[in-house]
C-alpha cells in the first residue's frame, strides 16, 4: 500500500478516463514491503504520517484516517494487499481495480490493517467472487509467484518508486512524469 498512489488515484482516474482507446493499461503490483509479521518500528510510523501529512498537504482533497496508527498494529507489510488484488484478478479481470480501491479506502479512510487477511477477505466478500477460492488463493504459492512475476516485470521497465506511469510502444519505452495535480501534464507526454 502505497500512500503516494492513493493521493495519485484521483489524478489517475481522469488521466485514465481521458487516453485513447488505442492505449491499453496495465497495472503492475509493486510489491514494496514483503511479508513481515514484525510490529512497524516507530521510526517507520513516524516517516509514513509524516508522508501522509505531507500528501495532504500537496494534493488538495487527499485525506487519511490517523487513528489508524492507535486502532491497529502496523506492520510494514504490503505484500498481502498484492496478492489479494492478484487473487481477485484471478476470478475476475474487471475486478482488479475494484480491490486495489476497496484496499486503499479501508486502509487510509477506514483505519483497518491491509496487512491481515481478514480484513481482505472481508473486503473481497463485497465482490462477488467465490471466497473459498478467494481465501485458497490468498497465500497460494502461485499467487506469490504472479506477484514476484509483476515485481520482476517493474524491475525490468526500471521502475524504483510508486506510483509510475511507463508508457511502452514497439519502438521504446518511457518513464512518464508524474504531476499529482494535472492531469494535462501526463497526458501530454503519452499523446506525444
């Protein structure tokens, strides 16, 4: 779970909605934290509200939940949130951004822990999926391995922080500029 990513998604959805057909998206997990069922230092807290506090502060209409930080335990962890996107992929394609939302929105407005598994499998029985094979899937060995397939692949474009936007056409690929505030911006540099 990315904080940055969550304050781009608003910017994302109108770069998104306004691309021409032609331009096919893919998502890309990142992975970012593996698993961990280590307690976050309070190093880390501090660094990761201070983000959020800085986020607030650049993206107008971003907010986050900070009794998040009283409510759970932390732990730097955000492999599981990977896995329950991939898991959702795997029974449903068009459901994959549906997850990765519904993960953002119980973790930064909600305060519940994307790092344990009830809280995603609760999430995922929103959907309508099939939660057996949701809940198998969740931490199967194949899902790890689509997850360390997607982290390969954003190592390959040269990706090292989140959010990014590569475009990638037959001839090249390109790094594209994120602007967390116009989206004119990003979509003048994968037009042109």
């Amino acid at each position: 779970m990315c904080s940055w990513c969550w304050g781009f998604s608003h910017t994302w959805n109108k770069v998104k909605n306004s691309l021409p057909s032609e331009i096919n998206v893919q998502y890309i997990l990142g992975g970012l934290a593996p698993d961990s069922s280590e307690v976050m230092p309070n190093e880390m807290r501090e660094y990761i509200q201070m983000n959020w506090h800085k986020i607030e502060q650049k993206i107008p209409g971003v907010s986050f939940n900070y009794t998040f930080w009283d409510s759970c335990t932390p732990k730097r962890s955000t492999y599981p949130a990977c896995r329950a996107v991939i898991a959702v992929k795997n029974q449903n394609t068009e459901l994959e951004q549906t997850m990765v939302k519904l993960i953002q929105q119980a973790y930064y407005l909600d305060a519940k822990n994307p790092s344990e598994d009830d809280v995603l499998i609760s999430l995922a029985k929103t959907l309508d999926l099939d939660i057996k094979q949701f809940t198998q899937d969740l931490n199967s060995e194949s899902t790890q391995q689509l997850l360390s397939d997607d982290i390969a692949l954003m190592q390959s474009l040269g990706v090292s922080s989140f959010p990014s936007l590569v475009l990638q056409t037959t001839n090249r690929i390109k790094s594209i500029t994120i602007d967390y505030n116009n989206p004119k911006l990003i979509l003048n540099q994968i037009i042109t």
